[in-house]
C-alpha cells in the first residue's frame, strides 16, 4: 500500500484563496480592509525571512501589512508600548510578535500584553484558556492548519484514535485539544513516554511535533494511518542541506493510509491559517459573521 500524499502546498493555495476572497467581500460590503501587524525585535536571520514572508502573504490576501522591526536592544518597556498602541489601533485587527524574542525580554509577558481578539498567533492565556474550554478562540496557526487538513482528508474525526507526540505550548498542546474538540481519543506523547512505538501504533491520526529528524520510523505507524508531520529539520544529507520531518516519510509512506509531506505538508498550511486568523479577526471585531471553514 502507497499511502495518499496530502499536499499541503495545494490545500494552503486554497485556504489562501478563500481568505481573498472574504476580504474582498469585507472591502466591497463594508469598507473593512483588514490588518496584521508583524512585530520583530532584533536581526535574527530565520525570522527576517519569516516575517517577510508573512508580510507579502498578508498583501497577497488583499489585507493591510504593518511591520514593526525594532532593534535587538529595545527594551521591554518600549516594546510594550508598541503592543498598547497596536492594540488600541482600529486599524490593526491582527497582532504577532515574531518569536524567539531576544533573551532580555520576557515573552510570556510580552504575548500576554496582546489583546486577545487580535492575538493570532492564539499564543495569549485567555485563548488558550478559551480553547481548553471549548469555547471560541483564535487558535495557534499551526494545529489549526493540521486540523483543516485532516478535516478535509476525513470529514468526521469523532471517534478516531490520535496520538500527537511532542507537548509544546505552540504545536503539541493545543494540536491535542483541537482533536479532543473534533472527538477524537487523544493520547499526547513525549521525551519521557515509555514504549513510544507502541502507543504510536495505536493511532488512527498520529502527529509528529518533535523537532528531531525521521524519529518515527514506518513501523511505528498503523496500516491505514493519518500521518501529519510537523516537524522541519535541516541536515545534511549526500552533501546538501535538505528539510526533512519527524516521521521517516520513504518507511512511512508504505504503510500510511495518508501522509503530509516535507516540505509541502503542514509548513505552507501555517502562514495560510495566519491570514485566515486574521479575517476571522477583523469579523470579529466588527460583528460580522466568521468565514466558514477557516476557523476551529
Ligand atoms: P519543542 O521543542 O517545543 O517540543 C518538542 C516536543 O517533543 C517536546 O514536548 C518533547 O518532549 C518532545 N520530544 C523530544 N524528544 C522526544 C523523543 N525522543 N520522544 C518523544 N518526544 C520527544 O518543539 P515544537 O513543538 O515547537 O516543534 C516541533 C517540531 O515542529 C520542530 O521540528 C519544529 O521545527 C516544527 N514546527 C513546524 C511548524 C510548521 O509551520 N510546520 C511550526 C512550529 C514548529 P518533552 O516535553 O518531554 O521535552
């Protein structure tokens, strides 16, 4: 058996599309342009590109781009400030501070100075509480964009055995609450989790958030499968620098009933559910209906 390729780089495209055309329909309707804000303290190179990256998507989509670069030695006071401003601008309907953040600054205070309708990114404790309740949240980008794959692979998730393996505040956790939200049976997995071979191969949905490259190796994996890798790892491989995921894809792919790729899996699908956020933002904080099939 081949498994079926989930391309994420189409299913984005999509996405990217239907954004569009929502902010069209905000502009034409209601006068509403949409705006995402994108804060980067420092120069960090990976994060130049990143935030770049998310600026010309956000203008693709129709949708105002503000970007704030600030110095690496910008205080915690200063940055703050910008935050208040940010968030008391009517204008802005999207905020995302580009993280790491330099080491002086202390990022949990900074994310939890964000408003949280115009948190993103879904990183602010009120959406993660939200989200742990069950109630409507802006959900972080990347699960969200696992969940809208997986939604459209599956249709109905409810009853499916999940196993997301890695417990970051940012992929792992809230990956776990969106199918425990869908009624999965969830199993969430990690560095101390004892034979995680065999708790892989229960799962109907496996997701691999580790950040260590090939880790979950094709017999860890149920015949039939949903394999959505997150991971994106950089190594060296016959004299090039190559990505590769968590999950060993060329042993995975043999068993899997399905498989995100990497590259072309769930990495185009996070800047898609960014843009996505920020619509449902900016509907939000008008008082307009959500666009449907972007949010959890
Ligand atoms: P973190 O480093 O924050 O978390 C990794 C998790 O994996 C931890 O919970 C850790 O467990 C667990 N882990 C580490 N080693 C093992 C092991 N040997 N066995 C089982 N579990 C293990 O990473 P992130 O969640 O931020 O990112 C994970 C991956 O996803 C990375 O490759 C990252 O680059 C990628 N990523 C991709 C994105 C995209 O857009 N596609 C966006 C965000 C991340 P413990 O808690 O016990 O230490």
């Amino acid at each position: 058996m081949t498994a079926t390729i989930i391309d994420g780089k189409a299913f984005a495209a999509k996405v990217r599309g239907e954004v569009a055309k929502h902010v069209a329909r905000l502009k034409e309707e209601h006068g509403i342009t949409p705006g995402l804000a994108v804060v980067l303290v420092g120069e960090d190179p990976a994060s130049e590109v990143y935030v770049r990256s998310k600026g010309k998507s956000t203008v693709e989509a129709g949708m105002n781009s503000y970007e704030h670069k600030l110095p690496a030695d910008t205080s915690e006071a200063e940055l703050l400030a910008l935050i208040g401003r940010l968030n008391a601008d009517p204008a802005v309907n999207g905020i995302l501070v580009q993280l790491p953040l330099p080491k002086h600054l202390n990022s949990d205070l900074v994310i939890n100075a964000i408003e949280p309708a115009k948190d993103v990114d879904g990183f602010h404790i009120s959406n993660v509480g939200l989200l742990g309740t069950g109630q409507k949240a802006m959900v972080p980008c990347t699960p969200l964009g696992c969940l809208m794959m997986l939604r459209d692979h599956h249709g109905s998730l409810a009853g499916m055995e999940a196993v997301v393996v890695g417990r970051s505040n940012i992929v792992g956790k809230p990956m776990a609450q969106l199918l425990l939200g869908d009624s999965c049976t969830v199993t969430i997995a990690h560095s101390r989790t004892k034979d995680l071979g065999a708790v892989c191969r229960r799962a109907d949905i496996l997701v691999a958030a580790v950040g260590r490259p090939e880790m979950v190796p094709g017999d860890w994996v149920k015949p039939g499968a949903t394999v959505i890798d997150v991971g994106i790892n950089r190594i060296e491989r016959g004299g090039k620098t190559v990505l590769v995921g968590d999950v060993d894809y060329d042993s995975a792919v043999k068993v899997a009933g399905a498989i995100t790729p990497v590259p072309g899996g769930v990495g185009p699908m996070t800047i898609a559910c960014l843009l996505a956020n920020t619509v449902t933002a900016a509907c939000r904080a008008h008082g307009l209906a959500e666009p449907e099939g972007l949010t959890a």
